[in-house]
C-alpha cells in the first residue's frame, strides 16, 4: 500500500532554475534556490476552460446529449503564506565581506523573502543563474521606481510591461509538482495584534507539472526525501557558502558579517502607524501616531495572462502582462479625542472638501515598533478614505487608503519605500 502524502512534510522552494526543461541538479545553488518556511493552508492548483455543445430537439425521440470539451488550461493559481522575517543584512559590500550587516555576496537582503518582493516589484530577477542580485539598497529599503545600481544593489525599476518569470517547486510530501514561469502577483502583510507578522504571497504560472524520472532525482537530491530508487536523502541547505552545488538556501537563517544568524519574528503587537494630513495645500500637515488594532498593507500588479482560441487545440498561455500597480492599506484603532488622536484625524478627513489630498498626505506603517526587529512601509502620497466608527464595547475607527505616485516621481513610481531592519 503506498503511503499518503501530507500537508505537515511539505515544503515550498523559488529559483530560477527550471528543472522540467531540462535543468542540472548542478545548477542550483544557494544564490538562486530559496526555500520558504510557508504555513499550514498553502495552495496550487491548475484548471481548465471548457465548452460545453447540448443539442435540444422537438419530437418523442430527441437528442438530448451533451460533449463537453476542455478549450484551454488556465494560468495556474498559486497562494502561501509566510513569516515576515527581517535577517540583518542591510548594508551593501564587496563580495565575501564580513563588516556589520554584510552578506557573503555583498547584496543587500534584509527580509528572508527578499527575492519575492524583488520578483513582485522589479524588473531584475534575483539571481542571473550564478549569482543573486539583490535591488534593495543599503539601509535595508526597497523602493518602487527606478533606482540605479549601487554598492550591493542592483539597477532596478517598477513600471515593467511584463512581470519577470521564475520557478516555485512545491514539494508535497514525496511528491513535486514545478509551476513553470511563475510571476508573484500580489503580496499582503498582515499585523493583527495578536499574530507574528506574516506575508500572504499570491501569483500565477503557466504550466503545472509533476517531476518524474530524472528531474525529480535533481529536485529530491537539492530538497531532500526520497529518490526513485527508494533511497533517502537528506536536504542539501547552506546559507555560508553561496556557491556550494546541488544546495539552496534556508528561510530562516542568514549568512552576516561572516556567521550564521537566525533570522527574527516580528510581534505585532509592537506595530505603530503615523498619518500625516494637511487639510489644504501649502497648509502645515497634522501628525498622527496611533498604536492598532489592526493594520494591513498590499501591493497588487494585477496580471493578466493572453492564451489563444484556436480550434481542435488545447491552447496554453503564451504570455502575461501586468495592469495597474496597487498599493493599498488599511488601519484599525481605538476611537480616542484630544489633539493628534483618532478623532481628530476622522474630523480633519471628513472636513476636507478636496477631490484629492493625496500630495498632501502621507502614511507610515512600522510592523513591530520603532525598535528592531521591524518592516516599514513608507507612503510619501496618500489617499485617505473616510474613516469608519465602529460601535463596539470599545468604540473604534477604521480607514483605508491607496498610495500614489509623489508629484516628483510621476511617470517612474515612487508609491511606497520599504524598510526592514532587524
């Protein structure tokens, strides 16, 4: 009787090699092989459009029957949730360094995701097959418009026609299935009160395939399990040395200043939120920093994917295109009168007769506190909705906003920077 195959021994791992169309086991390395320490409720799937033909006729004898036939395979849906992790390494450097906040590369690469939200907001793919290359900057930020290359940062820009393609290998248990050409759609962190700080990462692949033979050999030698054979192999994880063969790199620990560190968790309950709103323009800006309830921020490229119509085929997606770039966010606080609190931000919102305010407001989400270990996510112009009371044994407020392009980079992006430091 063959075993079953359980959530609890799955593992999800990102690179840009592709090991369906013929990729070394050689070729993945600790520079382009990431694994994600994802959580329990984690998805894929592949579907098909269909076309159903009924005939319907008069008379005692009709024809009542029906073909169903599969016309297309969807993009593949893909969704996992992991915790939002800061490593230490903020500071860019020549490759092999071992000066504070440094990384044997010389890449800045402050989250244990750094390369999703590299794939999620820039045009550079995080590795080039034999070396990554990071687009965060020293200092630990990541910002959504077009930087040049700097000292352990690579050029990068955000207004791209097309989201880059790289592979997720989801590991089920003693079964791989490979999402080929997989773009990261959208990222949500969420940092409710109660919670360690996660990020819910949700994209789209063209195909979906089981690894059999040969290629799931080199995915089992770098992920670990067992082999075709029925032998057992154990996992081939390094985060010292990059350029190690046959291996990938682990989530929760990082190479700094020349060591190995745990990478933190974030308590939510340290997480804070300053607003600034000028109730016109040229007017002096009001400041309000408010412990949450709640709080969330997404960043959507809203992709889209063209598959063709052709009769007597199958079709597949031949390509993707991203839309508008989303940059979104919500807050929750208690409902608190006085100067600088919650009340009077609600007031000076409602009162404000412009269409649009954003130029003259701002936001700024610190999930986990002003002391490390933290991620923050800078809005230099926002939209601020009219925020909501809500009546409960507690009174609350509520608002959502949408970050735009600052009048000085529009045209190039510019709608949030992103700061992690641990």
């Amino acid at each position: 009787m063959t075993s079953l195959n359980l959530q609890r021994n799955s593992e999800v791992f990102f690179s840009t090699v592709d090991l369906v169309n013929g990729g070394a086991v050689t070729s993945m390395t600790p520079s382009n092989t990431w694994k994600l320490e994802v959580l329990a409720g984690f998805a894929v799937s592949a579907s098909s459009a269909t076309q159903d033909i009924t005939s319907l006729e008069s008379g005692t004898t009709p024809d009542r029957s029906q073909q169903r036939f599969n016309t297309a395979i969807n993009p593949v849906d893909w969704n996992f949730q992991v915790y939002l992790r800061p490593t230490g390494v903020e500071t860019g450097a020549a490759a092999n360094g071992t000066g504070a906040g440094t990384n044997a590369s010389g890449n800045v690469k402050p989250t244990a995701d750094w390369f999703m939200w590299q794939a999620l907001v820039s045009n550079t793919k995080p590795s080039t097959g034999t070396a990554d290359q990071s687009v965060w900057a020293s200092g630990g930020k990541l910002s959504t418009t077009n930087v040049a290359a700097g000292t352990g940062s690579h050029s990068t820009r955000s207004n791209f026609s097309t989201a880059q393609e790289n592979h997720l290998y989801f590991k089920l248990d003693n079964i791989i299935y490979q999402v080929s050409n997989a773009t990261v759609n959208q990222a949500t962190v969420d940092a409710g009160i109660e919670e360690i700080a996660t990020v819910t990462w949700t994209g789209l692949g063209t195909t979906m395939r089981e690894l059999t033979g040969t290629p799931r050999n080199n995915a089992i030698s770098v992920f670990g399990g067992i082999l075709n054979t029925g032998t057992t192999v154990t996992a081939n994880a390094n985060a010292l040395n990059l350029s190690n063969v046959a291996c990938y790199h682990p989530y929760n620990q990082m190479n700094v200043a020349g060591s190995i560190s745990t990478n933190s968790f974030i308590k939510n309950r340290l997480s804070s939120i300053n607003f600034q709103h000028a109730t016109a323009a040229g007017a002096t800006g009001n400041t309000y920093t408010f412990p949450v309830t709640a709080l969330t921020f997404e960043y959507n490229n809203n992709i889209t994917y063209l598959t063709p119509e052709e009769l007597s085929a199958l079709n597949e997606p031949i390509g993707q295109f991203t839309g508008t770039r989303g940059v979104s966010g919500s807050a929750t606080m208690y409902l608190r009168a006085g100067d600088s609190q919650s009340a009077q931000f609600l007031r000076n919102i409602a009162q404000d007769s412009r269409t649009s305010s954003a130029q003259t407001s701002n936001a700024n989400l610190i999930i986990g506190g002003a002391t490390a270990p933290y991620v923050a996510f800078s809005m230099p112009a926002v939209q601020f909705e009219f925020p909501q009371v809500a009546v409960e044994d507690v009174l609350s407020v509520s608002v959502n906003f949408v970050a735009q392009e600052p009048t000085a980079t529009k045209g190039q992006g510019g709608e949030v920077t992103i700061f992690a430091d641990k």
